[in-house]
C-alpha cells in the first residue's frame, strides 16, 4: 500500500500558481487549522480524519472534495434528494450511519459506511448502491496511486509528488 498521507500533505503544501497544468489543474486546499469535525455527521474513521486533516478538500482524483465547512450542506442536500427513494421502504441514506464525502465525476455520491467502514456510491438514476469494496484507508490508497496511462494528468502529479522534495511553480 502506497503512503497516501505523504503525497496528500505533499499536495497541500504545493504553493499556488504557477505553469505546471497538472498542479493547476489538482490541488489539496490547505487545512482549516483544527477546524472541529460536524456534530451532525458520523464520527469519522481515522483515515477520512487524517484527510480532513491535512487538507480542507480540493480537486484530487477525479473528485471536487468539499470543504470540511461544507460537508453538512452536502450530505442534507443528499438525504433530502434521495428521501423516500425507496417509498415506503425508505430512504437510502441513513444519517447515523452514511457520509456523503464528495461526487464523483458522474455526479453520484460517494458514501462512506460508517457501520462497516465501507466506500460506495449511490446511482440515483434507476440505479442503486454500487460499492467500492474498500475500506477508507484502502480508498485513499488506490485514490493516491498512479494510474498506468503516463498521459494522465492526476498520475502525472502524484509522480512528481512521489519524485519527492519541494515542488516549485
């Protein structure tokens, strides 16, 4: 397993600006300082509280990570849009138990399961939960890898995170 918390913190001190694309294009917002996690949401695992941590969300991957601020709004906005998905049957999202961290690129939530620290997303469009099969801390390890195509341009910037020191603008 790659070492995740060392490209994010890598990531969060790039200094803003610059020609690289792909450090324009990806950045980790620096952390709030301390900022206390939402009482309103599940108590989070370590390695999503190490995330929040070391970074107050960003473009990474292929995800818009939503400031810790922000995770609130997002996840009522998403209890309220999947309310009474299932009828009678319910609602997907249980607020207990699901965090809605962020959207991936198709516009589906990305939810971590609190009870049985699990990664998913929902399809909200005639679909239903299609599960990652990884755990938090195995997510952010396969989020932090870099894919095999050498054009793409998230796996171009975890190599120059990984080529370590200081990346300048």
């Amino acid at each position: 397993m790659n070492d995740w918390r060392s490209l994010l913190s890598r990531l969060a001190a790039v200094p803003r600006g610059g020609d690289e694309l792909a450090l324009v294009a990806y950045r980790a917002e620096p952390p709030t300082g301390g900022a206390a996690w939402p009482f309103e949401l599940p108590v989070p695992c370590p390695a999503i509280a190490y995330f929040y941590a070391r970074c107050d969300g960003g473009t990474i991957g292929e995800y818009l990570w939503p400031p810790l601020a922000g995770l609130p709004e997002l996840n009522r906005q998403w209890r309220f849009f999947l309310s009474g998905y299932y009828g009678a049957g319910g609602d997907p999202l249980d607020p207990a138990r699901h965090l809605v961290l962020d959207e991936d690129s198709g516009g589906a939530p990305l939810v971590w399961d609190a009870h049985v620290d699990r990664m998913a997303t929902f399809w909200p469009d005639g679909g239903d939960w299609e599960p990652t099969g990884l755990a938090a801390e195995e997510f952010f390890a396969a989020l932090f890898t870099p894919p095999e195509d050498p054009n793409d341009l998230w796996g171009r910037v975890l190599r120059l995170l990984e080529a370590g020191g200081t990346i300048a603008p």
